[in-house]
C-alpha cells in the first residue's frame, strides 16, 4: 500500500501545488512564446494533456522525427519509463516494459503487459509493433494499469498509435529520404487526393535497408533490416452525422535476422568450439573483444514477417449529440525463421526452424456524450462499450543436428557414441492454439465544481484459451542426445483455460488554478493467463508416461501447461502544472504497483516453462519537465526512479526469488535542448541534443547477468523552409558509440556460457523530407 512509500504523501504534493501555483502567480511575460497545448485521447476522448489523471506522455510525428524515433526500437529516446527489448525472435522475444513492468521472459504464448494499439486496434503480440512507422500521426504513452478503457492485458500500461487520417480539404503530399552508415536507406511517403466533396484517398508506402551491426570476420554480417511497407485509407463522410474510414496496410521484411549477437561470458566449452569445431569448418574464429561485435554463425538464419491488415471505423453522431463508434478490424500476422543458429555459435551442432501466424478479429462498440448535471454532478461524460476478439495462432517447430553434432556430444560427454546426434531432423511439432476474449466496459468523467472532478471506470474481461503440443515426428533412436538426458520427448497435450476478471479505476481530481491539477488514482490491471505452446510445456522425459525410461528422470505424470492470469493494484499520486506564464510544464507522478500471480516464463538452456509468482511489488516516482529558456531555445528533462521493483519470496522462482525485476534500472532519465530559430524570412535551423541515461540492471529473468549504466547522446541538426516545406538534417544516434550488453542470455549446450544481444553502436545519416 501506499504507506510503504512514505515519500508518496499528499502533504508533499499540497507543498509543490503551493510552490508552483506562487510561481505562476508572479511570472507575468507579456507576449513571450508559450508552450503549446497537447491534446491526448488517454480517456477515449480528444482532452488536454494537463487535465487528464493519467500519467500519459505525448509525441507527435514532428516530435517522433527529430527524435529519431521511426519505430518501437527507439522508444526510450520519447520517455525513460518505457523500454522495448527483442532478441532472436520477434514472435517469443519482443516485449515492452513501462516502469520495469513488462512480460517477464521469452515464451510465444504470451500476450504483452503492455497493450499495444495501432488506430484502436489491440496488436496481439509485441513484436507486431517492430516494423518502421509509416504515416503515423500521433504517439501516446499511457502509464500504470489501464483496467477500463484499452482492450484487453494492459496490466502496466499501453501504448497508442494513430496513422494521419485522409483530408477532405485538399490534396498534399510528404516525402522522405535517408542515407546513413551501415549502408542505412530509406524512402518513405504520403499522399493525400479528395475524391469528391465527401471523400478522400490518403495512400503511403516505404521501403528500407540496413546492414547489421554485428560483423562475420569471414565476411558479411548478422541482423540486416529490409522492411517494406504499403497503407491506404479512405475516408466517406456522406452525411454531416456519418463518418465511414476504412484503412489497409501491409508489411513485409526478408532478413538475415535475428540470431547475431556476441560471447559474453565463457563458458568451459569456449576454447574447443573457437579452437577446434570453427577452425574445422574452415573458418576463422569471432574476435574475443566485446567492443569489436562479432559473431560467426553455422548458419545464416533467414527470417521472413509480413503484417497486414483491414479495418472499418464507423462514426455516427446520434439526434442528442452522443456518438456511436464501431471498429472492425482483421489482422494476420507470419513471422518465420529458417535455420536458425540454436547454439549460437560457429559449431554446427542443433539448427531450429520455426514459424508462427496469428490471425484476428476484433470488434468494439462504444457510445459515448455528454450528459446534464444530476445531483453533486454539475457536468458528466461518458463511453461504454463492448469488445469481442477471436485469435487463432499456429505454431511449427522443428530440431535438426549439424554435422558437428556427435562429435560435439561425443567430446562433451567422454564416451563416443554414448548419445546418438546423428545429422538431420530429430523433431517435428505442431503447437496450434486459439482464443475468445469477451469485454464490456463504461468510464465516467464527473465534474463536481470547477476545481474537483472524478473519474470511474470499469470492466468486465472474459477470456477462453487452448493450446496443444501435435508431435509430427520425434527420433526414435533409444540413446538420441535429448531422451537420454531426460530433456525430450516431453508429454503430448491439448489444454482450454477460461479465466473472468472485474478491473476498473477511480480517480479524483483537483484544480488549484487554470494551470495546476492535482489527482490520486487506484486502477486494477487484469493479463489473462493461458496454455503455454512450447514443446517442453507439460515437461520432458520424466514426465512422459509414452516414453520407457520416464521412471528415470521423474513421476511420469505430465505437468500442467497452464498458467494463471495475472492481477496489478496500481495506486497513483499525481501532479500536473503550468507556470511561468505558459513557459514551463512539470508532470509528476508517484506510483505504487502490488502484483499478483505474475506470469513468469524461465529459459534453463535446454527447455522453456511458465509460472506464476507469488507476489511482487512496483514503486517509485516520475517527473517530466519542459521549459523555455527562451523563444528558440527549449529544454526537456525526464526523470523515472523505481525504489523498488522486486519480486517477492517465493521458492519455485529460484533465482529470481527476493530478486529485482530484469530490464529495471532504479534511475533512468533523459535531458534534451531543442533549437528553433529563424535565420531568414522563410528559412528557420532546427536541432536537438539528447542524452538517454539508463542505470545499471538485471539483463535477464534467466541468470543473475547485470550490465551497468549507459548514457547514450543523440545529435541532429538541419535548416527547414517553412514556406515550401522542406527541411534537410543531419542526425546521430549514440555519437560517443556506447557498446553494451541489452540482454544476456543462457548459451544452449554450454553450462556456463553466456551470449549477449547488444545495443545499436553509432549511426549517422542525414534525411531530406518535403511537403508538397
């Protein structure tokens, strides 16, 4: 609870209420530049960013570029309370964190803590958030349980995307090229044709290249990026009352990805795979200095993901003035990687090849207006609404030896042929899965006078989930290297799991002034759990009641492959001001998260399982600032510190028990100066130095691996013709070239070695973009 924080007191924020509403009253700055208005749509309605009891952070597509920001990848350079991390697999790996809380582990089954919602629809999985942003419009950061209004599993928060919607007026165009380091190109752009005086076409496409960071000394390198990328929308307003806007997109990216990463840690087989298993494959060994990135692979993993789409948004505006919005949408979504490196290293030895495709319906009704005054309630707001989605996902698994792989086990173990690694397929499974959610939700904006208001909100979730394991084919050599280290063929199975939750949220509010908002807020996250599809779910040799020799690994009874739904208490304190006549803005933000069954999924090196902790426990404080030095010269700084985010005692998480959440610095922050200054009648210079500082932390929910604070500085600057809207710039990311780890990893088949997916190193460019 909250006295756990003693910091997190009213009494603090009625002395920085006074403070700031002292300052206000005394700046008077006639006719000074002021900070613009940010409108957000953190509560289903067009509102300003200061009057909203959410802790939301907002960028928009002119925020987005100068930062850099083009996809999730970067994310941070926006707010240092949300990271996005992915390692080898963007179906299994990809997951969003905001203030430390995210999906905890590696696991294809899961769903995101963080919801991820492209022009209002849910995006099932993180990483359906990679792909370059094309056309987009508006980015928002909502923070803390979302328990009402934002589809379904947003425990710690969500994230919302909009595309840049047709135009009736008239007919425009953008343009954008990119030329940088690492052989970096990309061409994106936008146009926009009305079609009569009720319609409009607005269509936008991309195409880009990158060559990976991490280098093959025998040539070439690993993680290359190639997205390409098509959208088209149209708009039909064929009455004042009815708006009609469907949009279709489609992504595609053919790459050499993902399994390029560097030793970090090494472990007692280090020397004869870099001395002996590459040497005899005729090739020379990786460099053993971190900082040179390199990295040879047996194979060149080839990795294909498509993203498309189709969605109708439907809007009437009903006889007393409430609209009634309908959002229809169908997504699929096919990521697959073809021999992938499992041991991840130059020695032949396991290849994996895989794939997953999800396929989605989703539809939600809202009706949402105004309302009179009734009682206490001088004024009231409201949406409600139902939401149906239907997934189904397949999975496809298969395991190969290399050639190396007997001689390999053979060495490993001292005895030749005491396991069998024969060369080829070994096994072959199919992990098909689906599931039903069912929601239906209201929230209510309540104003009791001018200064107090309340916000209450809740939902009802119901999810229905099955999962299985389909062995297509599995060795049936008795000593196969798997089977007799009781690792697989683990159980068969075909699981359901149903789960239904109330969450909701209560927020009061209270203005001192016109600039000053103060408010304190419960929200209950709710993440369904589920089956998990993975080929050691129900366990392995032990647990296999088919396989001859389970008695001697374990019971012989198969495990359960469920796991539970997870539960977040978010209390939040919060404090938003303007002063200084308009010219300086300060979001704070204390925050308390109690955690319930938190879903855990552990990698061991050789299997993946889901569990549910206990308990665990999200605390901390956050405060973004913006001000004016002067009328071209404006300063950001951003600041999120989490006292604590640790999991509680709790014996079958092993090393994570009593242990501080991965991927959750204590101290995370971000300082930038933007410059906006005329130099001519039409021509203005625009540039921002930024620094990103992420403190030291826990890299993994696998191992007790840490890496330590970074600081990474970011630099652009470029001349903008405001009258014939083009704009040249030349940009930096992480100029002082920082290299470090982002994620270790247990190195399958090595004991104690340690792989390490790492961060981007310098990269420099320069973008032209024109508007026409």
């Amino acid at each position: 609870m909250l006295s756990k924080v003693s910091r997190f007191t009213m009494t603090t924020l009625a002395a920085a209420i006074a403070g700031l509403g002292s300052i206000h009253a005394q700046a008077q700055t006639e006719g000074a530049k002021q900070l613009e208005e940010v409108l957000v749509t953190a509560q289903r309605r067009s509102e300003s960013q200061q009057d909203v009891p959410v802790a939301v952070t907002a960028a928009s597509r002119e925020d987005m570029a100068l930062a850099q920001v083009d996809s999730i990848g970067n994310i941070q350079a926006i707010s240092p309370s949300i990271k996005f991390d992915v390692t080898n697999s963007a179906a299994n790996s990809a997951n969003i964190f905001i203030r430390g809380i995210g999906t905890v582990g590696n696991n294809r089954s899961f769903e995101g803590a963080v919801g991820v919602f492209i022009d209002g629809v849910y995006r099932t999985r993180a990483g359906q958030a990679m792909q370059n942003w094309l056309d987009m419009e508006s980015l928002q950061v909502l923070r803390g349980p979302q328990g009402t209004l934002f589809g379904k599993n947003t425990s710690a928060g969500a994230l919302l995307i909009s595309s840049r919607a047709p135009s009736l007026d008239s007919a425009e165009g953008d343009i954008e090229l990119t030329l940088g380091n690492y052989n970096k190109q990309l061409l994106r752009g936008a146009y926009n044709m009305p079609t009569g005086e009720r319609s409009a076409l607005r269509v936008a496409g991309l195409w880009a290249e990158r060559d990976g960071f991490i280098e093959n000394p025998n040539g070439g390198d690993y993680n290359e990026s190639a997205p390409r990328a098509l959208k088209a929308q149209w708009l039909f307003e064929p009455s004042e009352a009815l708006s009609l806007r469907m949009i279709a997109d489609w992504s595609e990216s053919d790459t050499n990805c993902c399994y390029g990463q560097v030793d970090a840690v090494d472990g007692p087989l280090q020397g004869y795979i870099d001395n002996v298993l590459i040497p005899a494959r005729g090739l020379k060994a990786p460099s053993s200095n971190f900082d040179d990135y390199e990295q040879v692979l047996s194979n060149d993993t080839q990795q294909s993901i498509s993203d498309e789409g189709l969605q109708l948004i439907a809007e009437l505006e009903l006889a007393n003035g409430a609209i009634l919005k309908s959002t229809t949408a169908y997504r699929r979504w096919e990521i697959e990687q073809i021999g992938m490196d499992a041991d991840f290293s130059g020695a032949n030895v396991l290849t994996i090849n895989e794939s997953l495709e999800t396929e989605v319906f989703s539809q939600e009704f809202t009706l949402s207006g105004d309302m009179d005054g009734f009682g206490p309630v001088k004024a009231a707001d409201y949406v409600m609404g139902v939401y149906y989605a239907d997934e189904d996902i397949f999975a496809n698994n298969e395991l190969l030896w290399g050639d190396q792989a007997q001689e390999f086990f053979d060495t490993v173990i001292g005895v030749p042929g005491a396991v069998d690694a024969s060369e080829g397929l070994w096994a072959h499974h199919h992990m098909p899965a689906e599931s039903q959610s069912y929601a239906a939700f209201m929230h209510w904006n309540l104003d009791f006078s001018e200064q107090w208001g309340a916000a209450i909100g809740l939902r009802y979730s119901k999810d229905e989930k099955q999962g299985a394991i389909e062995r297509v084919f599995f060795t049936s050599t008795v000593n196969s290297a798997f089977r007799a280290q009781g690792v697989q063929p683990g159980p068969t199975y075909d699981q359901d799991y149903s789960d239904s939750a109330l969450s909701g949220s209560l927020a009061l509010q209270y203005h001192t002034s016109d600039a000053v908002m103060a408010y304190a807020s419960y929200s209950r996250g709710y993440k369904a759990g589920g089956v998990n599809i993975d080929n050691t779910a129900a366990g392995g040799v032990g647990d296999n009641p088919a396989e001859a020799s389970c008695a001697s690994f374990g019971d012989c009874v198969p495990n359960d492959p469920r796991y539970d739904s997870e539960f977040i208490d978010g209390y939040e304190l919060g404090l938003k001001a303007e002063y200084l006549d308009r010219r300086a803005r300060s979001n704070i933000a204390l925050f308390y998260n109690d955690m319930k069954d938190l879903q855990v999924a552990l990698f061991s090196g050789t299997a993946f399982s889901v569990i549910n902790a206990s308990d665990a426990e999200v605390y901390g404080a956050e405060i973004e600032n913006q001000f004016l030095l002067n009328d071209w010269l404006s300063m950001n700084v951003d600041v999120t510190w989490l006292a604590e985010a640790r999991f509680g005692e709790d014996a079958s998480l092993g090393i994570l028990s009593d242990r501080e959440f991965a991927q959750a610095p204590e101290l995370a922050g971000n300082l930038s100066f933007t410059v906006d200054q005329e130099i001519s009648n039409d021509l203005s210079f625009k540039g921002r130095v930024a620094a990103i500082y992420s403190g030291e932390q826990y890299t993994n929910a696998s191992n007790n691996l840490e890496r330590d604070a970074e600081t990474e500085l970011n630099l652009s600057a470029g001349i903008h013709s405001e009258s014939k809207g083009w704009s040249v710039t030349l940009w930096v990311q992480n100029a002082t070239d920082e290299r470090y780890v982002t994620q270790h990893f247990n190195s399958p088949l090595q004991g104690t070695d340690a792989n390490a997916y790492v961060s981007a190193p310098r990269t420099y460019g320069v973008s032209f973009r024109a508007a026409f």
